[in-house]
C-alpha cells in the first residue's frame, strides 16, 4: 500500500510541476517549482529503496538539508507575494524568519543533551529529527503569520495566491504535526507504518488540490480572506498596514 501511495504522490507531484512549467506560472512561483522537482526526483528514488536499505539511508541523510532550504524558500516566497505591494514588511519578515531557523537550530541542538526516545536507525538520524522539529515549527510559525494576516487586513490577491497559502500552510502544518507525535511517542515499526501512510494520503490531497485550484486564470480573480465583518474598519487597517510598511522602508534606506 505504502508503495503504491509514493508512486501515486510522485506522479501527482510530476505533473503538477509540468503544468505550471507549460502554463508559465513557473515564473510566479519559482520555488514551489523547483519544491516540486526535487521533491518527485526524491520519493521516486526513496520510494525504490526499501526502508532498511543503507543506501536509503545515505540518500535520505544527503537530501534532507535540501529539503529544508526548498520549503524555506516556499515559505519566503509566499511571505513575498503575500506582502508584494508592502517590500517594507517583506524585507523585514525574510530577516525575521533567517533569524528564527537559525535560532530554532541552535536551541534544537541544546535539546539534544536531554533524554528523548532512540529512532530505529541510529544516532545520526536523531540528529536529523531533531533539526526537522526546529525548522518545521520556525517555518510553521510564519505560515500562521501569513494566514493571520490575510485574515486581518483587507489585502486583495490573486485566487492562486490565496490558495497556494492555504494549502500549503494546510500540508505543512499535518506534516508538522505528525512528525512531532512520532517525535514524541517514539519510533515504534508500527507508528512509523502509520506516519508514512498518513503522509503519503495528506501529501495526494495536497497535490490534488493544488492541481484543481492553482490555474492560469486564477492570477488575474482577485479575492481577499478578510471576513465582511466590521467593514467600517477597513480603511483604518489599510492605514496601519501602510504607515508599518513606510517606517520599516525609512529604516532599510538608512
């Protein structure tokens, strides 16, 4: 089964990155592309591997920072087409999030001095585990931000733009989640089966969806989350939003 969901996952996640290579919207989200790329090359080669293999091992241990620096990447790129019309508050959120992996590995690496559960393949790969719970939640933490933004101000986007950001913090944050409950509850043959399982379905979902919703002409509807509550509020909000943004513009020019 497990097998046959990573085939169906890769599959999914090749031809998502062929429409958005001959639709042209590459351009536009450039990091998610090469996410993608990557990410089919990887499980395709994982998913030929059986798990108890060495060589899925190495692959695993070599490929995994890469991981890292795309989903980072992601998560900028969504903050900067969020956040496209205030570069002020942009400039300021990439810094932000630099400084919170960097910091988030260095309070990971202290964690390892106190006792935590064995992984079933060995002491570097709790290393690993580790690092990926500090950069998850410093990513995650931003992915809220960006949700709790669009929530909050009147910004006006493109459809795309709105869906990217929903479906990507909705794919990331169960990723996240499952790997802290392993993380947590120990790395038993059984909840390793599950966690893969659950993986691979939240990982279709995912592509799926942003097969259905990531279009060409979904760049030109524009739409905002902002409930219509408290219309009366609007323009004050914009004004907040553009006076932040003007300040942090006259803090990067000096």
């Amino acid at each position: 089964m497990a097998g046959i969901l990573n085939l169906v996952t890769v599959a999914l996640a090749a031809i998502l990155s062929i429409r958005l290579f001959v639709s042209g919207l590459y351009r536009r989200y450039r990091a998610f592309f090469c996410y993608l790329v990557f990410y089919a090359l990887r499980e395709g080669v994982l998913g030929s591997l059986d798990t108890s293999n060495r060589l899925y091992e190495k692959i695993w241990v070599l490929t995994e920072p890469v991981e890292w620096f795309f989903l980072a990447l992601v998560v900028l790129e969504l903050y900067s087409l969020v956040l496209y019309d205030y570069q002020g508050l942009a400039t300021a959120g990439r810094w932000a999030l630099i400084m919170a992996v960097v910091v988030a590995l260095a309070a990971s690496g202290i964690s390892l001095l106190a006792p935590s559960h064995d992984t079933l393949q060995g002491a570097l790969m709790r290393y690993y585990y580790v690092a990926d719970r500090a950069i998850y939640f410093s990513l995650v933490v931003f992915l809220l931000t960006i949700l709790g933004f669009l929530m909050q101000y009147p910004v006006i986007l493109s459809r795309n733009i709105i869906v990217h950001s929903i479906v990507f913090s909705v794919y990331f944050l169960s990723n996240t989640f499952i790997f802290v409950l392993l993380s947590t509850r120990g790395y038993t043959h059984q909840l390793l089966d599950a966690v893969v399982h659950a993986i691979e379905v939240i990982n279709i979902a995912a592509m799926a969806t942003w097969l259905a919703m990531l279009t060409p002409a979904g760049e030109f509807r524009k739409l905002r989350m902002r409930p219509a509550w408290m219309p009366g509020r609007e323009e004050v909000l914009v004004g907040q939003l553009n006076q932040l943004n003007a300040t942090l513009l006259r803090a990067r020019r000096k």
